[in-house]
C-alpha cells in the first residue's frame, strides 16, 4: 500500500522523488515520526548545468543543496552505475542501489495505428526519411547538435519534441526554436498519446545526442518502441548501451551525419531488436521487484539478497 498524502503519519517508508524546498519538509518531519527514509536520486549537478538560464553559475549551490538532502535519506536510489558514482563522488556514504527508473512496455510497443496518426498528423509520405529526438530544450540535450546536423541533410524531416518555458532558457535555444532553424525541423512542442508512441516507432531513427544524462528516459521509450537508436557515446550508458549491439553511438557531428545516412537506409544491421530485450530487462515489473528489494532491506525484513546485492554492488 502507498499514500501520496503528505498529511500521513501511518507509513513505514517515506520515498522522495523530488528536490524543492517541500521534500525537505516532508524529510524533517518524517525523521521526528521514526520513520525510514528513501530518497530516489535523479538530479545531479552535472545533469543540471547547461540547462536553464543561470545553471551553470548555480550548479555549484544546487550540488551543495543536493548533498544537504540526499544525506537525509537511510538509503539512495539512482538510475544508473554512472549516478551512482557521480553520487559517491560528492562524499554521500549510505547505502545507493542503481535501479533503473524502468519502462511500460505495453504503452510503447508498436502499433500500426499510432504510427499511421503520426505520419498522418506531420503530413509525411510514404517514402519520407524521419529522424526524431524527445527531450526539453536545452544545449545539455544536444539540441544544437541536432538543428546544426538538420541543416547539412535537408533531405530528411527531423522532429524535436518537448516543451520548456521559453524565458528559462538561453536567448541562442529560444532563438533557434522559434524561428532559426531549417525548413526540414520540426518543434511541436510537448505531445503524448499515440501521437508520440507512434512517433517512437513510425520514425526511421530516434537520434538524442545528449551530452549528459542519469540515464535517459526517454531512450528506454525508444528501445521499448523497436526503434533504430543513435546516441551520443556517453558514461552514463556503459554497462547496458553498446554500440554496434544494441545501438549505434557516435562522438562529434560528422560521425552523426554519416550514421543517419546510414541507418535510414538501412545501410547498417538493425539492432532494433537487440534494443529491445535491453527495455525488457528495465520492464516495471522487474523495476518493481528491484525496489521492493530495497524497501525490504532498509525495514530490515526478510529479502531477495541476490536481486538486492544486484542493485548495489
């Protein structure tokens, strides 16, 4: 059983997802009840720069608050092996379990229908090569990247979805939004449902040159679609993204420019399946039994050791 009221007092575990001034309320006040402590562990210092205007001169009092919470909690999780050290890098010594934030493979799986409203809704033909990212629009996403290689391919379609208040970002991002951008870019801001579902898997390639990462949420959503990934070759994907297995990676534009050419026309094996045994093993289900590992063994109750030593080895 679970409570999402933060009037509560009859819970065993308090598990924080969030880093605003009321999560450290909700701390306080759980710590005065005898209660356990779990904080999920999704933002770091490095994730957070590059993104909103100011980051990069707050970061180093945005790690400082972090630490100041994250030091509450009895145990961390966070998404990957990579935040895991980037955490221990901060001096934070409790116990840390990387646990994937895990995928519905059900939503993303590919559906004929969805693809056909996509394609549908963009007025792309049959034929038409289309290469989509998902992410908010900030230089940490690549999206630089993304319009700079758009432009040197005007023949294919490249769609950039997501949605960011437009005063929170830098003048250069809001600028190229807006209107310095290729005819063959899309931003059509913030879409769900089967538009975007079917966007996943009707598109010829989902490319996120992302430059940072916990781990990349919107990658699983692709992986679990059975779409042709390309990435930025990162630290937060070694371990469980390999390129040439179960996608393809690439380090600077040029090698972006020449994979695109590749993979839409399928120049390249497709690893489109590979990919999605590695959403599989990220499935909720499997995400669930990791958690309820952690919350078993911070309770002090009898637990899974094998899927437990698993998470925080």
């Amino acid at each position: 059983e679970y409570t999402l009221d933060p009037k509560a007092t009859d819970y065993d575990i308090l598990h924080i997802n969030t880093y605003g001034p009321k999560s450290l309320q909700l701390v306080r006040k759980a710590k005065r009840l005898g209660k356990k402590i779990v904080f999920h562990a999704h933002s770091t210092e490095e994730d957070f720069r590059n993104s909103f205007v100011g980051s990069n001169q707050l970061a180093p009092l945005f790690k400082k608050w972090l630490v100041a919470l994250y030091r509450q909690a009895d145990h961390l999780i966070t998404p990957t092996p990579y935040s895991k050290k980037l955490l221990r890098s901060y001096g934070l010594e409790q116990p840390i379990a990387a646990i994937s934030n895990g995928i519905d493979l059900k939503r993303y799986y590919p559906d004929e229908r969805k693809e056909a409203a996509f394609r549908k809704h963009f007025n792309l033909t049959e034929d038409q090569k289309v290469v989509i990212c998902v992410g908010l629009f900030f230089e940490r996403k690549g999206i630089l990247d993304f319009v700079k290689i758009a432009e040197e391919m005007p023949e294919y379609t490249f769609i950039w979805f997501g949605d960011v208040p437009m005063l929170s970002i830098p003048a250069n991002i809001r600028r190229i939004v807006k209107k310095d951008h290729p005819e063959n870019v899309l931003f059509p801001g913030y879409i769900n449902g089967d538009l975007i579902e079917g966007a996943y898997s009707g598109a010829d390639l989902f490319f996120f040159p992302s430059y940072e990462e916990t781990e990349g949420i919107v990658v699983l959503e692709a992986l679990a679609s059975q779409q042709q990934v390309l990435l930025r070759n990162i630290p937060v994907y070694e371990g469980w993204l390999s390129d040439g297995e179960n996608c393809y990676m690439g380090t600077n534009n040029q090698e972006f420019e020449e994979l695109i050419h590749q993979l839409v026309n399928h120049r390249l094996p497709n690893l489109s399946m590979a990919g999605f045994r590695t959403a599989q093993e990220k499935s909720i289900t499997q995400i669930g039994a990791e958690l309820k590992s952690v919350y078993q063994a911070v309770l002090e109750l009898p637990y899974d050791h094998q899927v437990y030593a698993k998470v925080t080895k």
